[in-house]
C-alpha cells in the first residue's frame, strides 16, 4: 500500500507498506518520508508479530531531523525490551506490556496496518492495547463501527469506518 500523509491541508510525507507472511509470522515494513515539522527519512521499518499477533520485534532505522536515529524492540508475553541509538548515544529500557499489544510507534503510520487487522474483528466498545515504542502502553477504544458506502470512479465501495479513541 502506499499512503500519503498529510498536516492540516498540506501533504508532507509518503509510505511505502508491504503486510506479508513469512514462517507463519506477520511482518509490516515500510520505508518513506516525512517533512517538516516531522522530519523523518525512514530507511528501516520492520514490525513482526506471531500468527495469533503477539509482537515479537521491531527495528527501525532512520534519521529524524539530520540525526540518526535507531530502535530496536523485541517483545517477550508481557515485556517490551528497547535499545534506542540516537544522535551516538545508546540506551536501554523495559517496560511491562499486555499480551498482544499493537506496536504503534508515533510518526511510522505503516504500523497502522496491524490495528487494522485487529478491527477486522472488533466489535464497538473494544479496549486494544497498543505500545507506542519505545514510550508506553496505551488504551485504544472502539467507539463507533459504520458500515458506508463511496462511490469512486471505479464503482462503488463498500468500506467500514472505525471511530477510536487512542488514550496517548
């Protein structure tokens, strides 16, 4: 998929996103750019779940505003275990996390293609989990599910509209 990012009217940025299936594990990678006031080339971007999507990793490598910058995040059940490189110096934190979190690092909107998934199958007053790495564990809620139809050039689509609210 490719999406295009937009702040306020303007657009600033581009993804490139592939989901597949490797070994019976999901993997989202994307790579893309993001302007001012973001800043962020993404060279790297891979988050891989389990079939069942318990995260098992993350890597990141990109720069955010001239500095190098990269994460590395590898998830046991109930942990999450980072090392952040940034502008050369190196740190490490663990933060406790539910099983089957969402990985939803801020400014990568490719990673946005795991929750999708889950809303597949949401019903309306879901509470997900997602951590936003290399920070916290937040509380996602599914207020509303609205079945739409949109008419484009192709025909009509039939879509699904999910209203959220991300507790970060």
């Amino acid at each position: 998929a490719e999406f295009l990012i937009f702040f306020g009217v303007r657009q600033i940025g581009r993804e490139q996103v592939t989901v597949t299936r490797s070994g019976g594990n999901w993997i989202i990678a994307r790579t893309g750019t993001l302007a001012a006031p973001f800043d962020v080339i993404t060279n790297r971007f891979e988050a891989k779940y389990s079939a069942d999507w318990q995260p098992l990793e993350l890597r990141i490598d990109a720069t955010m505003s001239g500095k190098p910058l990269s994460l590395a995040t590898s998830f046991g059940l109930t942990t999450a275990v980072n090392e952040i490189t940034q502008g050369g110096n190196t740190n490490s934190k663990t933060d406790q996390i539910s099983a089957r979190t969402l990985i939803l690092p801020n400014n990568f909107f490719g990673a946005y293609e795991a929750l999708a998934a889950k809303l597949a199958t949401a019903k309306q007053g879901a509470d997900l989990a997602a951590y936003i790495a290399p920070s916290a564990e937040v509380r996602i809620t599914v207020n509303t599910i609205t079945d739409e139809q949109v008419k484009s050039p192709a025909g009509t689509l039939s879509l699904r509209r999910f209203e959220l609210t991300i507790q970060n």
